[in-house]
C-alpha cells in the first residue's frame, strides 16, 4: 500500500505500525487454514456507540477527547454495562462498532459479555488518524474473520483530489465453508466526515471507499459496506452525482455491481437511526449476491433489516436534551447512544 501525508499522533505512532504488523502476520497465518463452517444464519450490525470512552484520560490527547471521557469508573462501568446488555440482545455475529476509544474499552466490553452474558466476542481494531477526536472503529465477531486491516490514498489519487482519506475506517475478510466451498465476505467499517455542510468532503470519501470496494465485487465477493456515514440523504433513491449514489455504484456503466441499500426493507417510519436528529446516518449495503437468491447452491440471502432503538432508550423514554443532558443525567434514565443499531440477518438458502 502507499502511504501518504496524513495527521497522526505522535505518541501513538509507535504503537500504531506495531498493530499494522500484528494484521500483517494475522492475514499470513490464517490464509492457509480452513474456513469456519458456515452458520445457518448471519447477523450483521452496526452501531456508533457515542464516546465509548472509559473514566481514564491519561491515554487521550486532544482537549476534545479528554473532556468526553467517562465521568468516574463508576459511570464508565454502568455505560459499559448497558452497552453489553443492548449487544446481548440482539446477539449479531458481526457487530461494527464506531466512536470507540481503544483496543482497551473493547476487550472490557468483550470480558463483560462473556462474564455476565456466556457470549464470546473477540475483536478487530486498528488505531485510525482522527487526532482531533481520537474516536476509532472495529469490529466484534464470533467467527469468520481471516484478515482485517486499513487502506490509505496512493499518491496518485491524493494529487487528483477526487478522494479524501477516511480516518476512521477499518476492513474485515471474513469467510465460511458451505457445502465444500469458500464463501468471501469483505466488510468496509466507515466513520465519514460529519455536519450537513461537510457534503463534498463525504462524497470524496465515498469514490475513495467505492474504489477500493471495487475489486471485490469484481472478483465476485460478498460485499458489505456498513458504518456512520453522516449521509443527510434518506433511503431509497439516491440523488444522482450524490454520496449515496457514489457508494451504491451508480456511477458505474454496470448495474450488476451496484449496492443495494438494506433500509429498503424497514417500514418508512421505523427508518430513523438517530436518537436526537430524524436522520438516517448509519446504514448497510449490501452487494446483490446476498439479496438474489442462487437457484443451483446454496447461499445467504438477504431477509431482514431492523433499527434497533429499542436497545439504546432507558428510562422514562428518549432523553430530549441528550446532548447537553449526557453526562450529568442518572445513568439508569441515560440513552446509550445517540445513535440505534442497525442489523441485517442473512439466511443460508
């Protein structure tokens, strides 16, 4: 990969390239070994946790990322709690999380499931570039997974200035046997660039996450690209010249390679994913080898799409000054997120 010009921490430089290498040797160990059988069913989520940050600001250095941490180890140990409570509902084989604070809060979040919930969950995490904020992605899984790793620009796409890198972003190769054969799912974890007026800079993003989505659907990949897109579009039709147009591959002469939009099959007034703004920023797409049905072998298909809101709101009810409200209301009566998880479930056919 070509590397380019980007803003990073000094400090965490180091420990940075140390997990560069650990996905390196991670993707050179397991291509020799067998897939995991192939489960009957798949669940794949998303979910921005909202400043998953624990109450210890040592490791953090942005004035920003300091003051979003935890209150006290007792009210990061109640959030934890609640978010492990939401995740063991719902139970998703996959789960790409945004706005984490490190490899750290996610292996606490791990513990706690397996402590109190009997549910094993490992994860996939590379420190991004987001200096300012210091949020990060990953994913949880339960299986599949053979590689995970970044991407930035070449130089080339760089001086063009059609692209902007994407800070926060994280691939997954997952893989499953089915019937004596390899099934490839290649997963794309994105944070884009936030605020309505932020459109151009998201849509350089989007070609750039399209572009390197690209050669996995023409090698005939199950594809999923999921995350906080920050979008302002709404499902279904995407403007054209648009962020979502760009992701779903519209501007591409081929129409067997685009995306299919999952919120297709949420009900139009369930379609919300933000607890504070009607939006519908997070989203998963979907290539169309999980949405049509193979009539010679057998396949994941695409059966639902469900916004989770039910997992994030406590209490009395939606918290109507969540903003300004989330660090000094009870922790029993705070929302988990300003954001509900959306989960796909794909049945084997």
């Amino acid at each position: 990969m070509t590397r380019v010009c980007h803003p990073t921490r000094r400090s965490r430089t180091g420990r940075h390239l140390a997990a560069l290498l650990i996905a390196a040797v991670l993707s050179v160990t397991t291509s020799s070994l067998r897939a995991d059988p192939g489960p009957e069913v798949l669940t794949i989520a998303t979910w921005n946790l909202e400043w998953f940050y624990d109450a210890y600001p040592g490791d953090n250095f942005s004035d920003l990322s300091k003051e979003q941490s935890s209150q006290s180890q007792e009210r990061w140990e109640a959030i934890r709690s609640g978010v492990a409570d939401a995740i063991a509902k719902m139970q998703p084989t996959i789960l790409a999380v945004q706005e984490v604070e490190n490899r750290k809060v996610l292996l606490e979040l791990t513990k706690e499931l397996k402590d109190r919930h009997r549910l094993g969950y490992r994860v996939a995490f590379i420190e991004g570039f987001d200096s300012a904020t210091e949020q990060d992605v990953a994913f949880l899984y339960r299986g599949g997974l053979v590689e995970f790793s970044r991407r930035e620009q070449t130089k080339e796409q760089f001086d063009s200035q059609d692209f902007y890198n994407l800070s926060k972003h994280l691939f997954g190769k997952f893989q499953w046997q089915v019937d004596g054969r390899t099934e490839t799912f290649t997963l794309l974890n994105v944070h884009f660039r936030a605020k309505a007026e932020e459109s151009a800079i998201r849509l350089r993003q989007s070609r750039l996450a399209r572009t390197w989505l690209q050669p996995h659907l023409d090698q005939g990949e199950h594809v999923i690209f999921l995350g906080d897109t920050n979008i302002e579009e709404p499902c279904c039709e995407p403007q054209p010249g648009g962020e979502m147009a760009m992701l779903v591959g519209r501007g591409t002469e081929a129409g067997s390679d685009d995306l299919v939009d999952s919120h297709q099959k949420v009900p139009p007034e369930k379609r919300r994913t933000h607890l504070v703004l009607d939006k519908q920023y997070d989203r998963i797409l979907l290539s169309q080898s999980l949405v049509q049905d193979q009539p010679d072998r057998r396949n994941w298909v695409w059966e639902s799409t469900e916004v989770r809101g039910d997992v994030v709101v406590r209490g009395a009810g939606p918290d109507e000054d969540h903003w300004n409200q989330r660090t000094t209301i009870s922790v029993e009566e705070l929302d988990l997120s300003d954001h509900y998880p959306v989960m796909v479930t794909l049945r084997l056919k």
